[in-house]
C-alpha cells in the first residue's frame, strides 16, 4: 500500500468477551447508545419503539435495562442465555421518554442535512430530562449554550416561525430548571426573556420556506479538477466510514467526491488521481478524512492519504471548503476471472479503514444504506413540515408535504430494487436475508405518513428550524 498513513492503535487493553442479542436485518440504519460501560443497546431508526440489539459484557446484569423498557427485560435476557428463547426481547417496548431520546440520538448520528447543532444539543439536554437524567442534561447546556444565541437572536427578529420559537422558549425554561451553575442558568433565562420580546415571522415567507424544501435542489459544486488527458467521475461516500455532516450533502445519489485520474488502466500502470469533495463542517473535517482508492473485485485497498484544505478563492461564492488529495498506485494485477475495478472513496480517522466497504457487495450495500438514510431523513422533513404548519393554525397542509412523502417513497422503492438485484447474486441464505430486509423496507414505506407514529417520534426542535429554511449559524 502506498501514501499510507501510520495508525497509531495507542496502549493496547483487551476488550472484554460480549454477549450479543440482535432482531435481526436492521430496515433502516441501527442507532445505538451505552446504557453502562458493560451494557449497549441499540433500536432501528424505523421503529425506535423496540429494540434491534442487545450487547452486554459476559456476566454482568442487565438491571439498567429495565430503565428503558421497563419490568421484565431481566427475565428476557435471561430466558434468551438459558434456552436461545428471545420472544419476549423481542417484545419489550422502550419508554416513550426513551424512544424520545433515540430518536435524538438517530438525528445527531444519521442525518446528514444541515441542522443546527446548537438547537441539537438543546434537544439531547430536554430528551435527558425525560429520561430523568439531569445532571446530563446540564452537562450538555453548559457545553451549547454559547451557541443558542443565534439561533435566538433569529427567533427575536421574527425570523423563526413561531411554533419552532414557543418550542425553543419551552425547552429553554426546562432545561434551565435543572442547571445547577449560576452563569449558565443565568444565560438561559436571558434567552428567554430576549424570546419573550420576539417579532412574528411573515406568513409569506412561511409559505416560500416550506416550498423551497422541494424547490431547492442542491447543484453540485464545481471543485476545480482538470486538465488534458484527465478522466472524471464520481463516487459516492459510505455513510457507515464518515461521520453525518462533516461533508455536503446533497442526496442519496449524488456522489460527494470528485475524481480526476490519468494513467494506464492495465497491469502494472501508474495512475494518478486526485480527488476532491467539499467539507460541510470544515473544522471536523481538518486532519480527520482520509481519500483512499481502492480494488473492489478484490475487496483491497491500493492507496491512503489524507485529505486536505484546499486553496480558498473568496470570489467562488462558496460557503462550504473544499478538500482535496492526490492518490498514487499502480493498476493491479486481477486475482480471479473479473478484471479489477477501481473505486475511490473516504473514511473518518475515527472510524478507520476497516469500516470501509470496498468490495462489490459492500459498495452496493453502502449505496442502499444511503437511500435508507435519505428516505427516513425525507420523512422526517415532511414531518417537521406538517407539525409547523399544525401549531401555526394553518388551514391546509402545505402542498410541499406530499411531494416530500412521495419522495422518501421513492428512495425506499429504489433500495428494494437494489436489494432485489442484490440478492440474485448472492448464495440462497445471505439472499434470503436481504429479502426479508427488502420487505421490512416496503412495509416501513407503506406506514410512511404526514404523522408521526407516536408522539415521541414527532419532529425535534432542530428539525423544525431546519425545516423553515434556517441554515445553522
């Protein structure tokens, strides 16, 4: 391998042995949480009403359990070690202040639009409080609470629809109940008064912010690669290899990273690439993403190197910064009757590459993976849209709302066709394994709705804001 980083794995310790209970194929996309440093569980994104997946360190209880979902989850672990018997895990049901609290925790890791982090935060703090988990809480406030000013500041020049404003307002008086440090609780109850004097946002740029959810079709950026003789292409980033919103995001199907190469694709060619992909969040990206090319009929990596900030031209327009990387490898040799296939991609240094999916199966799977994403993340657009409009007494659902659930039914219906495809391919267990994912798909996206299965999973704070147009400061 060449141009490659040394990964230094620090001081060795030996990760204790785990027993591990799973549903099943996850529809959508696991999100997890520790529970305790011996317990994690996790719930699917779809239904974050049960759980997906159980992982304790052998021996230890699994009490803390029963704070999520209630008596009996001792007697379902239990029952599953003895006899294999997981009926009754299967049938535990989270709390709604718990469901609440994964469904922050699926907007935090998985969705990849813009969102306010600030207001995120804010969430995460009054989904701790439902969970009667204070001191979190306040440890979460003290740490964003520099950043709800703007976020307030645009509320109080009405540039907030009010039902997101009356919903920070709520979440701001709660959570400054429980704060125990003095200048903290003493910042909060300034944003609330400076909240209590806000201005109304115009009902005609309501109406523009709703439609421009549709309307506002992201175009791809152009990122400064060329020359004679340089082929281009496009690759899509695994969503499961770098964290949510570190790069742009436009949609499921449009490739974050541009590549331009040139060279000799047979054996033994020296190829040159560089390639290029613009980072939403600079800060998080700086010394952090890695470009990598990679064989993907064999399933082997052929170049690492990190990326980095390119030269900025105030004259672009750009808000976002472009990142850049140049990849050396020689063209490999083919290991089996298919000729290699190359594929360029991105990881997070804290994810590592062996998080990638690089191999046929794995690139494909990482494709659908993004419809999924995107679907649940449309979804709960339309979602957030709906509520706003509900709390703002509007006579009619926004016409936006149905052109969203008809998209999010979209990008599901095209994942099953992939899985489908997928699974021809495949030996007859692993296919009927995604099979039966491609259904648990098609149900999850017939049960789509304007509303939200329960109260808990109804849009966050964040969502709303986000949902009227306000990109985060």
């Amino acid at each position: 391998m060449q141009n490659s980083p040394v990964f230094d794995p620090g001081l060795f310790t030996p990760t204790p042995a785990r027993q591990s209970w799973r549903r099943g194929s996850v529809t959508v996309v696991e999100v997890s949480m520790e529970l305790s440093p011996q317990v994690r569980m996790g719930v699917d994104v779809a239904d974050p009403t049960v759980l997906s997946s159980v992982s304790v360190v052998e021996g230890a209880s699994v009490q803390v359990l029963e704070a999520v979902t209630g008596a009996g989850s001792v007697d379902a672990w239990e029952q599953w070690l003895r006899s294999g018997d997981d009926t009754s895990l299967r049938a535990l049901k989270l709390s709604g202040p718990w469901v609440r609290r994964m469904v922050v925790e699926a907007v935090r890791v998985h969705r990849r639009l813009p969102v306010d982090d600030a207001v995120l935060c804010l969430d995460e703090a009054v989904a701790e409080i439902g969970i009667d988990n204070s001191s979190a809480a306040a440890r979460v406030i003290a740490w964003c609470v520099d950043g709800l000013d703007a976020v307030v500041d645009t509320a109080h020049a009405g540039g907030l629809p009010e039902p997101a404003a009356v919903r920070i307002e709520q979440a701001l008086r709660s959570v400054a109940d429980v704060v125990t440090g003095a200048q903290t609780r003493t910042r909060l109850h300034a944003l609330v008064e400076q909240l209590e004097e806000r201005e109304s946002i115009d009902e005609i740029e309501l109406d523009a912010a709703l439609m421009r959810l549709i309307a506002d079709h992201r175009q791809a950026s152009h990122m400064g690669l060329g020359g004679g003789g340089v082929r281009h292409s496009s690759y899509l980033v695994d969503p499961a290899a770098v964290p949510a919103r570190i790069l742009r995001w436009t949609d499921a199907e449009t490739g974050e990273i541009k590549v331009a190469f040139s060279g000799d694709l047979e054996v033994g060619g020296r190829i040159d690439a560089r390639l290029a992909t613009m980072a939403a969040d600079p800060d998080r990206a700086e010394e952090s993403l890695y470009a990598y090319a990679a064989d993907a009929t064999a399933g082997r990596i052929l170049s690492v190197t990190r990326l980095e900030p390119a030269p900025t031209d105030p004259t672009d327009g750009e808000e976002d910064q472009r990142f850049e990387a140049s990849l050396q490898f020689d063209f490999p040799a083919p290991t089996g009757p298919a000729q290699p296939q190359i594929v360029y991609g991105i990881f997070h240094v804290d994810t590592g590459p062996g998080r990638c999916r690089i191999d046929d199966t794995g690139v494909q799977l990482a494709e659908i993976d993004r419809l999924l994403i995107d679907c649940w993340t449309t979804h709960r657009v339309a979602l957030a849209t709906v509520e706003s409009a509900r709390l703002s007494n509007r006579p009619e659902e926004p016409g936006a709302v149905s052109s969203l659930l008809e998209r999010a039914r979209t990008a599901a219906r095209l994942a099953t066709e992939k899985l489908g495809i997928l699974a021809d391919s495949e030996s007859d267990d692993e296919a009927d394994e995604l099979y039966t994912r491609a259904e648990a798909i098609d149900a999850y996206s017939a049960g789509l709705s304007a509303s939200p299965a329960t109260a808990e999973q109804g849009p966050l704070i964040c969502e709303m804001v986000a949902a009227a147009g306000k990109e985060p400061a």
